[in-house]
C-alpha cells in the first residue's frame, strides 16, 4: 500500500505482477520491491498519456522514423493498450499518410489486423510490428487524404448541380428525346482509351482535388 501512494489501481498492477512468479518462490521485502517497480507501467486509457502515445505512434511513423515508431508501439502494448485499437490506428495512417505512395500499405494493414485477431496476443502482435515497420518505412504522401477533404467541400458547396447530359444512361425513349446520354464518347472507342470529357456539372469550371506526388506509385500515377 505504501509503494502505490494510494493509488488503487497501482496495488492492482502489483498484484498481478507478483502472481506471475514461480510458484512456491518468496521475497524478502527489498526483492518484492524491486521486482514490483518492474511493473508495466500504468496506462490509462481514459487520460492523457493514451493520446500522447498514439500521437508520438503516429508522428514517428508520418516522419519516417522506423525505430521510435516501434519503440510508441511497444509502449502502447506494455501499457495495456487493446491491439486492435493499435491495428485501427495503423490502418488510417496506411491510407491517410501512405496513401497510393504505396498502394500495398493498406492491403498489408487489413491482412496484420485480421492475423492478429485469428491468432490474439501475443503472436499476433507480430504481425502489428511487421506493419510499423512497412508503414515507417514506406514513401509518403496525403494525396488521398486532401483530395477526399476537397472532394467533400466542394459536393456540399454545389449539391444542387445535374451531370452533364452525357453522363446519364438513357434506358428509355423518353430520356433520349430529352437528350440524357448525348453526346457520350465511349471512352475504349478511342485511341488512347481516353476521351477527355468533361464529367463536372454544366456551367461548372472543372477541379483539380486529387493532385499525386512525386513519391512512390504516385510517380506513377503522374
């Protein structure tokens, strides 16, 4: 009681790390003490040090610090973080901060998410150490992330606006004499598999929202 100040949940954690030991085995007080401050450190998931955490995860890995973005993850575990908040987290980051930079970030994301729910902790968590590392060291880019945002902004802007005319089937009669589908190029008709038409609202000026970087598959994309 005295060594956890009080703290309740501090005489809980020592409780539980001292029923890890072997047993049958006894300590003397000063060996009880120093085998308790051990401990996994307190990590509430309600406070502070939760998003600290998750934040300095996140930071270490949208710098590219591979080391100190492993070292958050394993903080977060040894504090009593759920695993599959961390895969959620990673998640995100594979398509907010990699995005098509690296068009496998994701794919590689779901498949350490689902091999650690078929195989829990602690072997799953492997596989949550093999995505840190990817996600750390894979090229960057929020390309994805700004064009959504944009994309959003602009639809709530102009909710009101029709297709053109040529980007609505005409399934009936009626809908051709009114002119719905005119004009239509198909676009595998063309040379380049590519007609260049305008797909934005009449009378409205074209936007560029998604705008690739020279990182990665976006290279590509460019």
């Amino acid at each position: 009681k005295a060594m956890a100040d009080g703290d309740g949940r501090y005489v809980l954690v020592m409780a539980e790390e001292v029923l890890t030991l072997p047993s049958g085995k006894e300590l003397d007080p000063t060996q009880l003490a120093a085998f308790v401050q051990r401990r996994r450190p307190l990590y509430d998931k309600a406070q502070e040090s939760h998003y600290n955490l998750i934040s300095a995860l996140h930071k270490s890995l949208r710098g590219s610090d591979c080391n100190a973005a492993l070292y958050w993850f394993a903080r977060m575990l040894a504090g009593g973080e759920d695993p599959r908040y961390v895969a959620r987290r990673l998640t995100r980051f594979a398509s907010e901060d990699v995005g098509l930079a690296d068009p496998q970030a994701l794919p590689l994301a779901i498949a350490a998410w689902e091999t650690y729910e078929r195989m829990g902790s602690p072997e799953g968590e492997l596989a949550l150490a093999e995505l840190v590392i990817y996600l750390a060291t894979a090229p960057k880019s929020n390309a994805t992330y700004m064009a959504e945002k944009a994309a959003k902004s602009l639809a709530a802007r102009t909710a009101s606006l029709m297709p053109p005319p040529h980007a609505v089937n005409a399934p009936t009669k009626l809908m051709k004499e009114a002119g719905y589908s005119a004009g239509y190029i198909y676009d595998h008709d063309t040379p380049d598999g590519v007609a260049g038409q305008d797909y934005f609202p009449v009378n409205m000026s074209r936007e560029t929202l998604y705008e690739p970087v020279e990182r990665g598959f976006e290279r590509e994309i460019q």
